[in-house]
C-alpha cells in the first residue's frame, strides 16, 4: 500500500453554507463537481454474499450511512444540479436520503441501467466465503475482483437473468436485439416473443463499457460541461470503473481498489484528484475506512491545471504511482467512446 504523510487529518475541509466550528462562515460550492457515493449497506453486504443486480434494499446501517453522508454533505455547503443513479433500489434509497438530508428532495433523479452493479452472473446470492473455499483465492479473486474475467453465466430461466425482470424486460431498449434469446423465449412461449441482449454476467470491463460512455456522453455533456454539480449514487463495480476512467488507474492495479459504502467521494474537476470531507471526528479516513492498496492512485497529489499544488489537499504520498507509457496507452483506451452492447 502507498506511504503518505499528512500534516493534518487526510482530509479536505470543502466551503459550507454556514458557520462550521474551525472554518467559519464560508460560501457554496458553486463550480462543476462530482460526487460519487457507493449505496449503503445491504444485508448482502453484511452478510458477505455476491449481489450484483440482485435488488436487495438497504440495511437499517445503510439507511444510517446514507443520511450521515446527507448530513455531512450538507454541512460542508453541498448542492447539487443532478441526481443520477442505478435502477437497482440500494442506490435510489441511498439518493433518495442523501437528497432528504440535504433538502433537495425536489430535485429530478435520473436513472438509467447503464449504473447498474456489475452482473455476477451464477454467483449471485452465493456466500464469497464459500466460492473461496470452493475454488481457491485465485479463481475467486479473479471472478470478484479481475478486470477481464467474467463469472459463470445464468441460464436464460434463472430468477438472476435479468431477461425475467419486467423492469428490464419492458422499459430497457438501447441494447440491441438477441437472436438467441428471442428464438429460445418464442419456442418456450409457443408465440414470437422479442428479447434483447441482456448481460448473464459481466467482468468489471464489461460494466465499464456500458457505465462509462453513459458518463462520457450523458452525464458530462449534459451536466458537468453546463456547470451543474452532480450526485452520482450506484454500486461498487460501477464506482470502481468511473474512478479507473478518471483517476487513471491501470489495469493490473484496479484489482487492489476498495470503495467503502455510504462515504461522499468528491472528484475535484480542476485538480483532477479525489477529495474526502472532513467528519468532525478527528480521525484520519484513510485509518477510518478501507481504500485498498491502490488507494494512491485515488490521492495522489493534487494539481490545478496550470500546474499548481492545490492547496485545499492535504494529502502527499511518498510513493505515489508513475504511470509506463503502456499505462497511459490503455487508460486512452477506455477513454474512447464505445457502443455498449451486452
């Protein structure tokens, strides 16, 4: 894991719209930012089991995390233009109280599928404890945590298919049309019966290939390039590839990437790094909270675009990581816009 050294608590002390006990009275954030926010905990969550698009809801702990990051962002001078998330229910719930603790419940929520967890295909709902024991740490970490490597597939009549959800089944239609399925769906109904080609289990490069042309070509086109201050709420896998993209995280570090539930992640669109709130608590969040081993690349430290040390973060790294030229080449790679057929 990288070494760093602060003078202060890792943290960045954003401007609130009050007075706040060490900052004083201090403006709202009005420039283009992102938010992103991983939903809070599910049972699934404590429980340790695979859940991907299995619609679990929040937990109570996550109901409390998802109004203590409200709260917090609040108190730090918050306000948002645009909501978007999943159609997954963990990540509306988290939206939906982060908004009520921020009184700005009558904003619109967009949702679209595109921010949907990775699908886990045949390990949805198993215990990871298990699938280790089973399979071996190899195996395993790579199902859960490997950039190419796709789990075991449902089966077109699994409960987990997607293509036996009616919210998928009736209102998704930027995906194309699948043969197959269509031919298997027409001969079990006995009438033709027109089905798309929905994902029966995905690597984290397949969720990216659908999360981040929604980003590139929705998300900043019609938000972040306008000036609006966007809230992103969705699921691990689906944070983990928007960070990869703008963080420039390389493909063989992105396995050592830990996202925790319920913590605002503020990305700095100047300075191109991410920024923490700080919780009051006195504690640094890097002791507090789980980044995994390629945590560096999330804080590395910060520059303006011209250069500059930007001196609202705290954090120095004295290893931060060096991007190769090979590196480089593949983060440009998944930069390009892509037509995300699953």
């Amino acid at each position: 894991a990288p070494i760093y050294t602060a003078n202060e608590p890792c943290v960045t002390a954003m401007p609130a719209a009050m007075a706040v006990p060490g900052l004083g009275p201090v403006p709202v954030k009005r420039e283009a930012l992102i938010v992103m926010i991983r939903h809070g905990k599910t049972e699934n969550n404590k429980l340790g089991l695979f859940t991907g698009w299995d619609d679990v809801p929040l937990a109570n702990d996550g109901v409390v995390e998802a109004k203590e990051a409200g709260k917090l962002l609040k108190l730090h001078g918050f306000e948002f233009d645009a909501v978007y998330t999943s159609w997954l229910t963990r990540a509306i719930e988290t939206a939906w109280y982060v908004m009520d603790e921020m009184d700005c419940l009558w904003l619109p929520i967009i949702k679209s599928w595109r921010l949907n967890e990775r699908m886990y295909g045949d390990l949805t709902g198993l215990s990871k404890a298990m699938v280790k024991q089973r399979h071996g740490e190899e195996q395993f970490m790579a199902w859960r945590r490997g950039y190419a490597v796709n789990p075991p597939p449902v089966s077109s009549f699994s409960p987990q298919y997607p293509g036996n959800d009616i919210r998928y089944t009736k209102y998704l239609k930027d995906v194309r049309i699948s043969i197959s399925e269509t031919l298997i769906r027409s001969i079990e109904s006995k009438k033709f019966s027109l089905h798309r080609k929905l994902p029966k289990s995905e690597s984290l490069k397949d969720c990216m290939d659908r999360t981040i042309p929604f980003f590139t070509e929705q998300i900043m086109p019609e938000a972040i390039n306008k000036g609006k201050r966007v809230l992103i709420a969705s699921s691990e896998n689906a944070i983990r590839g928007l960070l990869m993209h703008l963080c420039e995280i390389p493909e063989d570090k992105i396995a050592g990437l830990e996202i925790p539930n319920g913590l605002p992640l503020i990305f700095d669109m100047n300075s191109k790094c991410i920024k923490l709130l700080d919780d009051g608590s006195g504690v640094d969040p890097l002791e507090k909270y789980n980044f995994g081993a390629s945590a560096g690349y999330l804080f590395r430290p910060c520059q303006n675009p011209d250069g500059s040390a930007d001196d609202t973060c705290d954090f120095t790294f004295s290893d931060a990581p060096v991007l190769t030229a090979s590196d480089k080449e593949f983060i440009e790679s998944i930069r390009k816009p892509v037509e995300a057929n699953v």
